[in-house]
C-alpha cells in the first residue's frame, strides 16, 4: 500500500534525486488538508451504517430485494452485498486518508471482477449502487467530503468496469 508522502518520496528516490518543488508542492497540499480528511474519516465512521442502507434504499428496489429468484433473495446473498458495500465504504475511507488508491487495487479490486462473474453478481446494479453510496455520503456529509471520497468511490466502479 502506497500513499501520498510514499508516492512522493519513491518517485524521486527512483530518480535518485531530492524531492524537487513540484513534489514538495504536493506534499504541501496533502499535509494541508490533514484534518480535513480525518474528520471526514470521522464522519464516515459515525455514519457508516446509514450510508450503506441509504445505498441500498436509492438502488435497489423492494421487488428486487424480495423477488423469489431474484438477484438478493436470499438472506445470504443480501447479506453479502451489504457486506460488499460496507468493504467499499471502509476501503474507500483508508485511501481518501492516504490520498492514494493503491491500497484499492491491491485488496479489493485484485481478482474481484473474476469473483463477481464466477458467481454471478452483477458488476453493472454493483456500480449502480457504489454511485448511490457516493450520492448519500455527499448528503450526509456535505459537497467536500463528498467529493473527496467521490475519487475512491469512481476508482472502483472504474476498476469493476474495466
Ligand atoms: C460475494 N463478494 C462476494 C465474494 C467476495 C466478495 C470475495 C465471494 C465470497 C463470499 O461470498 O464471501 C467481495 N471480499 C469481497 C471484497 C473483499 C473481500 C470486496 C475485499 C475486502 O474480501 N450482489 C448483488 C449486488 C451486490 C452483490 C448488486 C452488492 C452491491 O446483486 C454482492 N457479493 C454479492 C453477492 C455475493 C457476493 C450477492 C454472493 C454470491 C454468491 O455466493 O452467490
């Protein structure tokens, strides 16, 4: 796992070099927004349940949920796509902290499509319901932190999408 000041510094010790003043630059605006991202990070933590069931409330519809055949029918598999949601939710938070995605390829996105087609789980109602995830947590916590997380949240669907 990578992150913003790691990024950095391996990127210049690559070209044995000290770090110049574009990368100096961009640890500046990390550290600057420090305590933006923890209480972002906080506010996802004391809101966590609530956005993934805001998620599953925006797209999902009770049909499909209920359905006997249908996709979530049964309690094990609803079961694991609110667990799924709530992995990306937490997964999301630890890069929107680190301010680098890395920690998302390497585990969540590793093998994950394959997993999902292997067993039949949608990739398209899964991105649907990452995109709601984002639409309640930009309600819940407002447009910065929302757009913050908003990166991580796009990183996956695209990483799903591939
Ligand atoms: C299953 N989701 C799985 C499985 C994995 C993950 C590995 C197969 C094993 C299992 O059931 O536990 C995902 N596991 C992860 C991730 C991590 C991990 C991301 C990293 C921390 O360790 N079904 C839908 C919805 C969607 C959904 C659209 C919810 C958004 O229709 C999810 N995931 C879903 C379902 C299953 C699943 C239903 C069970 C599939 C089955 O076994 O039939």
């Amino acid at each position: 796992m990578q992150d913003a000041v790691t990024a950095v510094i391996n990127a210049s010790d690559a070209q044995c070099q000290y770090l110049d003043g574009a990368a100096l630059a961009t640890l500046t605006s990390y550290f600057q927004t420090g305590e933006f991202r923890i209480s972002a990070a906080k506010s996802i933590n004391a809101n966590a349940a609530d956005i993934v069931k805001g998620a599953v409330a925006r797209s999902f519809s009770a049909a499909e949920v209920t359905r006997p055949g249908g996709q979530l029918s049964t309690t094990r598999r609803y079961a694991a796509c609110i667990r799924d949601l709530d992995y990306f939710l937490r997964y999301a938070t630890y890069a929107m902290l680190a301010g680098d995605a890395s920690i998302l390829d390497e585990r969540v996105l590793n093998g994950l499509k394959e997993t999902y087609q292997s067993l039949g789980v949608p990739v398209d109602a899964t991105v649907s319901a990452i995109q709601a995830m984002k639409s309640v947590t930009v309600d819940l916590l407002g447009d910065e932190a929302g757009q913050e997380m908003a990166i991580y949240f796009d990183y996956i669907c695209a990483g799903l999408s591939d």
